[in-house]
C-alpha cells in the first residue's frame, strides 16, 4: 500500500462516530482503520487520485483523505471556524477552479438524482452476498460535496432505472479517472436533485492528447511578418487611420508585426515550445476540446453496448455536459474576462458600426463558430455595395416613371380600352385605366436598369466568393490552420455512438443465428427501409408545399371573384393588390410554420438513416432541411414568377380548376409587380418575425420562465438562495448549443432572395444588409450570454455550405435570366421598338400587346350579368396575349407576333446566361484564392521550421562530438595510470566508456 492510502473498515450503521452521532452522515458504514482510535490524525495527508483494490477485499476500501474532508466528517466541527475565514466559494472562484482554487474546472458534467425524505442521496448497499461485485474504483465516491453515501436497507428503495444510471456513472467516471482525469462532485447546490461533477485535465494528459490531436502550439520561435512598402504602406496607414474609430478596442485585433512559429505538439520536443507559462499555454478552449475528445472516447460497458458521452447524455445518466464560461460579463465587482471584453465590444447594439473582433471570437468559441462570425462579417460588407447599386436602380426607376409611354398610355383615359371580365358571370368589364397605379409601380422594378442590376448581381455573387476563399487563408494561416485536412479527417473519422450500437445489436443477431464474429458494418441493405422512408418522406413534404401553394391559388381566385362583386370603383381597382397581399401574408404565416416542422422532420429522417461519422451526419441534415426549406420559402416565388398568367387560356376558352375556377391572370403591366410584392412580404417577414423576433423573444421568454421558477424557489428556502451561484449551475440554467445548422441555413436563405428574384426587387441587398447588421449583434449576444458555452471545434473551411452558395450563385444566373425575359415586359419592348414600331418610339406598345375578343363569343353561362356596367354596351373587349383577332380567318389563334417574341425571348437567356457565366469564370480565374503575401508567408513558416530542425540536429552532433572527446581524453588518462593498476586496466577501460551517451 502506498504511504498517503488508508484503509477502511465497515462500521455498523447504529455505531456513530463521536461528536458525527447526530450530523447529516449518521449512517456512514466506512471509517480509516488507522483513525478510528484517533480521529484528531485525520486530514493529515492527501491523495488526488482514486486507487482500487482487488474484488476479493469486500469490507476493505481505499480513499484519500481529500475525499474524507470533503464529503464533511470534520464538516460541523469547523462551521465556526469556516464563518470567520474567508469564504470557500471565493477561493474556488464560485465553480470556475476545484475546492482547492488551484485546479481549474475544464468542463461539467450533470445529472439527476432522487432524495430520501431526509435529503440524503438513495444509494443501493452492497450486500455481502451480492454475486454481482462491483470494483472498487466504482464503489468508492469521487471527493466534493454531497457525495453519494451507502445507505441502510430502511431506506426508501429505489426504482431500478435510476439505481442503473447511478451504477452506469461510477462506472464512467471511474474509466475517466484511468484516463488521467481528475473529478470532483457537487450535489450540494441550489438546484434541488441536480449533481455536478467538475473534470479536470492535469499537465501530462493535456500534452498527450494535444499530442494525438496534433494541436498546433506556438513555439519559441519568433518571425517578422512581411511588411508593405513604398505607396501601398502610405495607403495602408491612411486606411488604418480612417478606420481606427470603427476597430474593436481588443487586444487580439490590433494589427500584429511579428508571429510565432506553430508547430503540432510534442511531448520529445516540449523544449521548442514556449511553456513560460504553463497554465495559459492550453487556454480554455483547448482545454474542454481535449477533455471532450477524452469523454467520447471513453465509454461505460455497463449496458448491452459501448456507451461514450453522447450515447450517456441521449440515455438519461448525465442530462447536460458542456464546459464553463470564463466568468460573469456584467456587474460591479467583475473580473476582467474575455466574456465580459466580447460583451462590451461584439455582443452590444452599441458598436454595430464597429468590425468584429473575429480572433477574440474564435479564441473562446473555437474556430468553427469564428468561421461563421467570419463569412457573416464578409457577406455583410459586401452586400454594402450591392445595396448602393440597388437604391441607383429604384432611384432611376422613380425618375423615369413620368416620362414611360406604355404605363402614361395605361394612365390616358382618352385611349378609352375596355377590358374583358377578370372572372365568370359576377365580373363585368372595366377599364384600363383604372390599373394605373399598377402599372406605374411596375415601372419601379421594371426597367432597362433592372436588367445591368441582374448582371451586377450575378458577378457579384462570384466577386462575394473569392472574396470569401481569400479572407478564409488569411484566417487559417493567422489561426494555424494551414494543413490541417489530415487532423481534421482522423478526428471526424470516429463512428458516432448510434452507429456503433447498430452495428453491435447487427452483429449480436448475426452470432446467436451463424455462431460468427466478424467485423460488422451497416449496409445498404441495413439502411435501406430508412432511404425508403427518406424518399417517401422527402417527396410526401414536397408535396405538401405544393398543396399548400395550390390551396393559396384556389384562395386568391375566388376571393377576387368576391372582391370584383363590389359596385365601388376604387373597390375594383384594389382587387389585385388586397388578393396578393392577402394571399402573400397566407403563406408567409405557413412558410414559418413549415420551417420549424421541416426542421424537425429533416433530423429525424437524418437519425433512422444511422450516418456513420459526425461529418456524414450534418451534411445530410444540412442537405435535407436545405432541399425542404428552399422548396417552402420558394415555391409560392417561383410560381408568381413562371407560372402565372402562363396557363389562362383565352376569352371564351378559358382554363378552368375543378370545372369551376378560372386560372388567374397577371395584371396588363405583368406579373413583375406581384412578384415584387412577394419577394418582400416573404423576404421581410421571414427576417422580422422567424429570424429576430423568434431569436430576441423565446430566449427571453425561457429567460423568464425560469426567473419566476427561482422566485419560487426562494420563497421556499430563502436562506439557500441568499449565496451565490457557482458558475457550473448559471451556466446550466442556460439554453444548450444546438449547433451552427439554424443560423447558416437562415442566412444561405437570404442568400437566395438577394440573388435568385434580384431582378424584380433591387432593393433586396439593402434589407438583407439591415437585418444582418442586427443580426450579427443579436447572435453574438445570444452566444455570449444565453447559451452554454460551446465545445471549440476546429475548421479551415464553411463545409457544404460553400458548396451550396456556389450553387445559388449559379442557379441565380439562370432564374434571372428567365425571369427578365418571361415575367418582365423587357424583350416584349425591345422586339416592338426594333420590329413594329412606326417612329422608333414605345408609342403603341401597349395596344400592340393587347388582343381583340368578339363578346358574342362568350361561352355559355360566361358573360357578364350586367354587360352594361360601364354605362354602355361593350362589342369588343381586350385581353393581353398575342392571338389573332375575331374578324381574321384563324380567330383566336397564335400570332406571328407571339413567336417572335417567344424566340427573342429564348435569344435573350441563352446569351444572357453565357455571357454572365463566361464573366463569373473570369472573375473567378483572375482573384487568386491564396493571396500572395499568405502564400509567401506560409512558404517562409516552412523554411523557418526546417531551419530549428537543422540547428537541433547541429546542436545534437555537437553535443556527441564533445561527449566523444570526454571519452578520449578520459581513456588517454586511463593509459597513463600507474603499473600496479594496469592488471584492472582492461575493467578501467570498460568502466570509463560505460556511462551512457543518451542526448
């Protein structure tokens, strides 16, 4: 046995222990042999770490006498004493470092526990006659407060699963002691039946995990950062200077002219590295990295199979798991923290105007988040001259709005065209003129300048994602991210816990039924009824948003019919609007609805299909509730887009839904104004209502939710509630981290609504600019102050989101292509100016688009029933398409007219697509995405690291050359030894060249 253990012997329940007769631990049966004649000697001696004894030594337990302090034997002895010196709480930091505030806490386990109606944790005694022997290291209780203590059978019994989640975390835990880490519980907390248990990595485990992660660490090695000269210093200072007042007042932001060499740590080579200070040099998020890599790679055997942190967490043994904020950010008597300093200048609506302070934010959230923070900070920025482009574009359509001659025609009473009825028997005809305003408002968006706008748009889209690449390598050389595909690839390799408990339940069946036990792997066919469901699933949605879209349709139908009934003029003139407004806000309200359901559905279709790695699993998330949400948020757009209007037939032979409605048409100006119409209601409700009222108002609500539970707590034990709170229970009371999945997707999204329908609302770039700069503060205050705090995890890149913004970038250029010459009246124009028109001018445009219909020719049950609404009777009526008039000899039929268009329309996306993507490629074939001075950076890291290998090894021959003269000369002076010494020469000899030459 080792000098600090000490044996215990099992005491009877009914034989207290001194002056502890009547304390809190009457019952504890354990007892230091070598103490129970004299209890004055215990707390003498201290042992941190956890030690077991063979299985056969029932009645013989060790502890350390850490442990017996405190789990409180001398707990009421120094309740005095205690109130007099300095509180214990502020010397651990209030949960942020182990009871002796010198080990610091590097992540948190929690779980529930049940309470006898005396208080006392419920604990099955183990009975001499068990034949189910646990080991010892599982038996013995971890040091800290409230441990779980053995208790008597009169105890209440309790129920089996909690009894087997119990046996389950001694059992992990103890596997956690044996991989180096050092725990300490806490059940004596605020939180009525919740335990803690603080974990934390000593020195020798940090440096052999940084090791296996291969962790890049600063070495002692310092280099000079290649500066600017001549005029593009001048012009670098002058920018510093201009933009000084908007830089954070970070320490980590400040422009750097020197950088230390990293390179992956090793424990051989420890003397490279710079360890002046041992307790920052693994900051805290390195920490909880390397302590959360150790709980998913231990596991519990306990249950039918292996178990990690996740499979425990998922199962009810520990409810939450989640490493320590660095303290409070906000109060008097605060710390200085890196919390607190990204509260004051990130996480606040004061300093929107201010850069993010991006290296601040990777160092305590990770590099993954900081990435994220990163690609938001860029789209913001560059969606800045996008909005300016914008706004001249709506400028320019609301200076030219007086002088366009199709929409003044529209407007000129004199011109005196009626138009057909909008709807069957209630709808009688009207006037043009009375969809002026219409029309005018879709000069606004309808213009020449609308379409450079689209192909603007689509270039910058491409600039956007150079861009992107080349502030991605200046982060991943200043964050020593360079080379890091094979880490990042052997750490997101490791098959998650559902996987593995798959493949074991499949190989289990297989050995009861072929006696074999080869190593297993889901296949196809093993995954095949989930990809059925995925597929029935996937397309049952889809077909949902369809429904739903279609349902809209029948709703915007039959309410114009409704509205068109009212004898009020201005009521006639407003139909078109009230029905789209009315209609967009329907599928506004089911867009948001579909969003949070489609969310849910796309991780459990993601779930039963049991992806192998981490990796596997968020790319086929984020793959299906992309697919869903796009098909949602966009389908009631592309139908606007492409096909309304497109499938009404004609008067007299119109297309009908159910025998009873008649296909809606677009108003005489196109369907370019009612797209506009939806793009913004959609684009500007999903950003006001799903994006920051959801995001500011449910946070807050659970905020409150559990102030008024705490209140009531107080009231019930107030004394209790008076102390403090220790960091681990604040941050518990905290929303978990649910991953960067929400926020990504809500901004590739927006994406989509800035680029794909740009050209029928210019001033999308200006609202997404707006809400992203509220929404950058509003996500780093939701990270920094209402979540937990997050496992770092490394990245050099966005992942499949690249991906997906190449492919709207793409897909952009093809719907604006479509949407310019289909929806617009633009080619319409052109082939009229260039083709039909007498003057060279737009004059006649609109009558040239407009045809002719006989109201003889009505179907029966059609016409009208008040033909003479106008105040006279109508013989012809005109409806917008390209057909033959009545009085021709094919009436009704297609025109020349129309092919021309059709075919100067199929011209126009044909060139305009190619010429736009051949622009995209050059743009992106002339930005290099490495910029020059990171690429010369990263070559002079490399030659400077070749360089102190070199010298090590030099320093190392060196080092041999001179021991190798000590040897010489020491043999020399053996030689000339005395001749009486010379029989033991031979051994001499033997002994001056026996010490060892290890360098």
């Amino acid at each position: 046995m080792e000098k600090d253990e000490i044996h215990l012997r099992r005491l009877p329940a009914a034989a207290p222990w001194g002056p502890h007769a009547d304390s809190e631990f009457h019952g504890v049966d354990f007892l230091p042999e070598d103490l129970s004649e004299a209890p004055e000697e215990t707390g003498m001696r201290v042992n941190k770490k956890y030690s077991c004894l063979p299985a056969e030594e029932k009645g013989i337990h060790i502890i350390n006498i850490r442990a017996i302090e405190d789990i409180g034997y001398d707990q009421h002895e120094s309740t005095l004493l205690n109130s007099l010196s300095k509180n214990p709480d502020a010397d651990c930091k209030y949960g942020l470092y182990f009871r002796d505030g010198k080990r610091k806490v590097d992540y948190i386990l929690v779980y529930h526990y049940k309470k006898s109606s005396a208080g006392k944790t419920l604990a099955r005694r183990p009975q001499q006659n068990d034949a189910s022997i646990r080991s010892t290291k599982q038996d013995q209780p971890l040091p800290g407060k409230g441990v779980q203590l053995e208790m008597g059978d009169s105890e209440p019994h309790m129920d089996y699963h909690e009894d087997d989640k119990r046996f389950r975390r001694e059992e992990y835990e103890g596997n956690l002691v044996e991989a180096g880490l050092e725990l300490e519980r806490d059940e004596d907390t605020k939180i009525h039946g919740i335990g803690f248990v603080k974990i934390h990595a000593p020195w020798n485990v940090l440096c052999r995990e940084a090791e296996f992660l291969k962790l890049k660490m600063p070495t002692k090695k310092m280099y000079q950062i290649n500066q600017t000269h001549g005029l593009l210093k001048k012009i670098n200072s002058v920018i510093q200077k201009i933009t000084e007042p908007i830089q954070p007042k970070v320490a980590e932001h400040k422009p750097q002219t020197v950088k230390r060499l990293s390179y992956p740590f090793s424990r051989e080579k420890q003397h490279l590295f710079d360890l002046s200070d041992k307790d920052s040099f693994f900051d805290s998020k390195t920490r909880s990295t390397i302590v959360y890599e150790i709980l998913k790679r231990t596991t519990c055997t306990k249950a039918k199979y292996s178990m990690g942190i996740t499979s425990l967490l998922a199962n009810g043994v520990y409810s939450a798991a989640y490493p320590l904020h660095d303290g409070d950010y906000e109060g008097e008597n605060v710390e200085p923290n890196d919390r607190k300093l990204l509260c004051e200048e990130w996480a606040s609506y004061g300093v929107f105007y201010k850069y993010q302070p991006i290296d601040l934010v990777r160092k305590y959230f990770g590099e993954k988040i900081g990435l994220y923070f990163a690609w938001l900070g860029v789209y913001t920025q560059m969606l800045i001259p996008a909005s300016i482009v914008g706004i001249i574009v709506f400028l320019y359509g609301c200076a030219t709005v007086d002088e366009n001659i199709p929409s003044m025609e529209m407007c000129d009473q004199r011109n005196n065209i009626t138009m057909c009825p909008l709807c069957d028997k209630t709808c009688s005809y009207w006037k043009m003129s009375s969809a002026c305003a219409t029309a005018r408002a879709s000069h606004l968006f309808d213009n020449p300048a609308t379409v450079f706008f689209s192909v603007f748009m689509a270039l910058w889209a491409a600039t956007f994602m150079e861009h992107w690449k080349r502030k991605q390598m200046r982060l991943n050389y200043r964050w020593d991210l360079t080379g890091f595909e094979e880490e990042e690839e052997a750490v997101k390799d490791h098959p998650r816990a559902e996987y593995e408990a798959k493949v074991l339940e499949k190989s289990l069946r297989k050995e009861h039924k072929h006696k074999e036990t080869d190593k297993e792997k889901l296949t196809w066919k093993d995954r095949f009824p989930a990809y059925l469901t995925n597929f029935v699933g996937i397309i049952f949605m889809v077909g949902l948003t369809f429904a739903i879209v279609f349902g809209v349709i029948i709703y915007r139908i039959s309410t114009a019919a409704a509205l068109a009934i009212s004898s009020t003029p201005s009521g006639r003139s407003s139909v078109r609007v009230t029905v789209t407004a009315t209609a967009v806000i329907i599928n506004l309200v089911v867009i948001i609805i579909l969003d949070e359901v489609y969310g849910c559905i796309a991780r459990w279709l993601t779930q039963i299909e049991v992806p192998k790695t981490d990796k596997n699993f968020e790319e086929r998330l984020i793959f299906k509730a992309f697919l869903l949400k796009f098909v949602n948020a966009y389908t009631p757009i592309f139908y606007v887009a492409f096909f309304k209007g497109r499938f009404v037939g004609r008067p007299g032979d119109y297309v009908y839904i159910f025998h009873s409605f008649r296909m809606e048409e677009c108003a005489p100006g196109g369907c370019l104004m009612e797209l506009c119409i939806q793009l913004s209601i959609i684009m500007l409700g999903k950003q006001l209502i799903q994006n920051n009222l959801f995001e500011i108002g449910i946070p807050k609500m659970k905020k409150f939710i559990r102030y008024l539970k705490l209140k009531r707590r107080r009231s019930l034990d107030h004394e209790e509630h008076m102390k403090k709170k220790q960091r681990y229970e604040v941050d518990y009371n905290l929303e978990p981290f649910a991953g960067l999945t929400p926020e990504y997707m809500e901004m590739i999204i927006q994406f989509g609504f800035v680029t794909l329908f740009v050209a029928s609302f210019p001033l999308a770039p200006l609202f997404a600019l707006l809400n992203n700069i509220i929404e950058i503060r509003l996500d780093a205050k939701k990270f920094v102050t209402e979540l937990r705090r997050p496992v770092a995890v490394r990245a050099k890149d966005i992942g499949i989101w690249y991906n997906i913004l190449r492919g709207i970038g793409k897909l952009a250029v093809i719907i604006n292509a479509f949407v310019i010459s289909f929806t617009s009246d633009f080619i319409p124009r052109l082939v009229y100016l260039y083709m039909y028109s007498e003057n060279g001018t737009m004059h006649g445009f609109v009558n040239h688009t407009l045809s002719s219909f006989n109201v003889s020719d009505f179907q029966a049950g059609t016409a009208p029933n008040d033909p003479l609404d106008l105040g006279y009777e109508v013989q012809i009526c005109r409806y917008k398409d390209y057909r033959e008039p009545p009085w021709s000899e094919n009436k009704y039929d297609i025109s020349k007219d129309f092919w021309a268009v059709l075919a100067a329309r199929l011209a126009f996306v044909i060139v305009f697509q190619n010429l736009v993507m051949f622009m995209s490629e050059f743009v992106d074939w002339i930005i290099p995405d490495i910029p020059k001075d990171i690429s010369q950076q990263i070559h002079k890291e490399k030659v400077l690291m070749v360089e102190v290998f070199m010298r090590e090894e030099q320093g190392k021959l060196q080092m041999l050359e001179t021991w190798k003269e000590k040897d010489k000369r020491k043999g020399e002076n053996c030689n000339n030894h005395s001749p009486r010494l010379s029989r033991s020469r031979s051994g001499s000899l033997s002994s001056c060249h026996s010490y060892p030459l290890d360098v």
